[in-house]
C-alpha cells in the first residue's frame, strides 16, 4: 500500500517522487484471522444455547420409538425401521455432544475404536446422500488394532471426507475408493510430518472428480474456506483439527482433472485395548420390581415427560408428573410419604436446578434424586455445588437405562 509520495524537484526540473510503501498483508491476514476467531466464537455460543433443546428433542424421539418397540410383536416389518430412527437418533446426540465440546461445555472421551466397523456403519447411513451416480469401493481391513479415538469425532471426519469426495463428482458418473490397512512410520519419512514412529491405522477415501488445484490445495484446510457457493468452509478444517488432535495426520493428493485422496493416519492403540461391542444390547431388566416404586418426573418437555412417563407406567412404576418446579414442588407436598424417587431435569424454566433440588430435599429428604440433563454429569455436578444428587443419566438416554436406575434407587 502506497502511505505517502512527495515530487522531488533538482533546481527547475522534476528529479521523481520519494514515497513510503507499508506492506500490509500481514495485517490483512491477522484481520481475517480475527474475524474468522470470531465466528468460531459466536458458533460456539450458538452450539451451547441450542443443544440442550436439541437433546430433548432426540430424547423424545428415542423415547417414543421405544414405546412403539415394547407395544410391538418380536416379528413385526415395522421394527427394523422403528431401530434405524433409534440409531439415528443416538448417532445425532452424538454430533450435539460435538457441538458441546465445540463450545468448551466438555471435553470429547477416547476409547478404543474399530475404524473398519467405524467405516462401514457411516457408509451405511450416508448412502442416501452419496450421488446416485457415485460407485462405492470398499477395502476395508478386518482384525486392525484399535485407535483411541472419540468415536463421535472420527465419524464427523468420515463423514466429511466422503461428503466431499460424492460433492468432487458433481453430475457426472465416478468412483468414491474406501479402505484402511495398516501403515509404520518411520521417523525419516517425509510425508508424515511430525508424527511419532510406529504403527498407525490408515484411512484412504479418494474420488474420481475434478480435483484440486494448487492454489485451493493450500487453501483447503483453512477455516470458512469453501470451493462450494452454499458452503461454510468448515467441514475440513473441522477435519484436521479432529485428526490433529488424536495425534494422527490427514494427507492430501490432488491435481486438475486427475481426483482427489485424502489419507488419514491415526496411531493405534495399546495391544490389550479393545474397542467396545459394535452394537449397543442393553441388559434386559426384570419384568416387574419387588414393589412399585413411586417416581416423580419433573421435566418440562411434553412429549419427552409424555413418552417417559407412560413407558415407566408399563414397568409398574406408579409416577407423578411435573412439567416445571412448582408442579414439582406442589406434587411433592402432596405426596411426600408416597415418593421414593425424583427425576429432576436440571433445566426447567422458572428456577434453577440446584434451588429446586434444596427445596425438593427439604421436603423429602429420604427421596432419592437422580438428575437428568444434555450436559456432562461433571457440569451437573458443579451446577449442584456441594448438594449431591444419588444417581445421574444424560439426556437423550434410552428407557431400559432409566428403568434399571429407576429399580436400583427404588430398593
């Protein structure tokens, strides 16, 4: 940027300018750096207000499709569909959980995670948004060591990466490649950058599509940066900070015409970590409890409180409505000597949940609580401050979860 410029004269004849040049593109690129920060920061605020309502939601749906589980018979068509709006739902709360720590309301957990099993069940799920004119390769290892990994957080990637790879063939027929094996990393290789020697898990999904050039190759993990009018920029600099932070590497070859392969490398567990079975199976609880529990559930969303309550009056248990802390309160007073457990969501319009619970305690001390909320039991806890609660179950749960507490607080 030209600052100043002033004419020069040498006696009665032009001699030139003398001016001073700022170079301001370091300044540009803080600017947009800034802006980009403060995005991030109001997204983060966006992600913490809306996923506790989100949750409920989720929690009313996975309630709901229980409930039509338990009225239907083992062998009825409709139960495979009424299971996949469960996994669904669960595989939702699990994005929300991102948003979260997105936020900074928790930190993500790691376990051991199988990345093959990982694959397949995202392909699964995403074969009604994959182009219908995309053909799938799967090469996907069977008995790979484990990465710890957060499994939520390594679907967003693979979801991203094959997103991408179906948006990179646009309208013309294609291939999307997926695979995973095995890969060491020797500490003088030259495409692995900074990462530590040993064994990693690799994960390949390439396409057939336009590719990229140079220029948006070095573009392309930047924040709000997107070769897509409609997009956001996000999806993979989300990616490689997922990546980043499991101590893993992503990789990009592309050119002009010639596709796209992003390779990810994630390091793999410990020999003895073993990731947890594939498919949730939830421990059948006994049919009815040795004495019916009396349960008040004060929870202030109507179709989640609705689905809840009428499950729990199928498993014999005699339960007390509220949908806010008056109701609560007043039910309580009424009913004190009846009520031996209380499920109390944390969030209820009106009051908080720690002043609601003093009082609750204050009227019926020998009544179990068990707290309920989308956020972490850690925030709940410190909600609480020095009061505890006797059990805690996050928002959305499944019902043979709150059943089996609901039994254990009411013996």
């Amino acid at each position: 940027m030209l600052s100043t410029a002033t004419q020069r004269f040498a006696g009665p004849d032009y001699a030139g300018h003398i001016g001073t040049m700022v170079d301001i593109t370091q300044h540009r690129r803080d600017r947009e750096q800034g802006l980009a920060a403060q995005k991030l920061e109001s997204l983060g605020v966006l992600a913490g207000g809306v996923a506790h309502d989100f949750n409920n939601l989720l929690g009313s749906i996975l309630a709901n499709s229980e409930l039509l589980l338990a009225d239907l018979p083992a062998d009825a068509p409709a139960r495979e569909g009424i299971d996949r709006i469960n996994a669904v739902a669960v595989r939702a709360a699990e994005i929300v959980r991102e948003l979260m720590t997105f936020a900074g309301h928790e930190n993500p957990i790691f376990e051991p995670v199988s990345i093959s099993s990982l694959v397949r069940e995202m392909l699964e799920l995403l074969k009604v948004s994959i182009s219908k004119l995309a053909v799938i390769r799967v090469d996907l290892a069977d008995g790979l060591p484990a990465v710890m990994a957060n499994a939520s957080q390594i679907r967003q990637v693979v979801m991203n990466l094959i997103t991408n790879a179906s948006e990179a063939l646009g309208k013309a027929h294609g291939v999307i490649s997926v695979s995973s094996d095995m890969r060491r990393v020797l500490r003088d290789d030259a495409d692995t950058g900074e990462l530590a020697e040993g064994e990693y898990v690799r994960l390949r999904v390439s396409d057939t599509g336009c590719g990229m050039t140079k220029e948006i190759q070095d573009r392309i993990f930047d924040p709000f940066f997107s070769t897509k009018f409609s997009g956001r920029g996000l999806g993979l600099a989300a990616v490689q900070g997922i990546v980043r932070s499991h101590r893993g590497a992503i990789q990009l070859t592309s050119a002009p015409g010639e596709g796209t392969c992003f390779e990810v490398l994630l390091p793999c567990a410990p020999p003895n970590a073993r990731p947890p079975d594939e498919a949730r199976v939830p421990e059948p609880a006994p049919a009815t409890a040795s004495a019916a529990t009396t349960v008040l559930v004060v929870e202030d969303e109507e179709v989640l409180r609705a689905a809840v309550c009428k499950m729990l009056r199928k498993k014999d248990f005699i339960v007390i409505e509220a949908a806010d802390g008056n109701a609560a309160l007043e039910a309580l007073r009424g009913r004190a000597a009846e009520i031996g457990v209380i499920l109390l969501d944390m969030t209820l319009p009106g009051i908080s949940g720690k002043q609601l619970f003093e009082e609750l305690r204050a009227i019926r001390p020998e009544a179990r609580v068990i707290l309920t909320t989308a956020y972490s039991k850690e925030m709940a806890a410190n909600a609480l401050g020095s009061l505890e609660a006797w059990g805690f179950i996050r928002k959305p749960y499944h019902i043979s979860d709150l059943v089996a507490m609901l039994r254990s607080a009411g013996e």
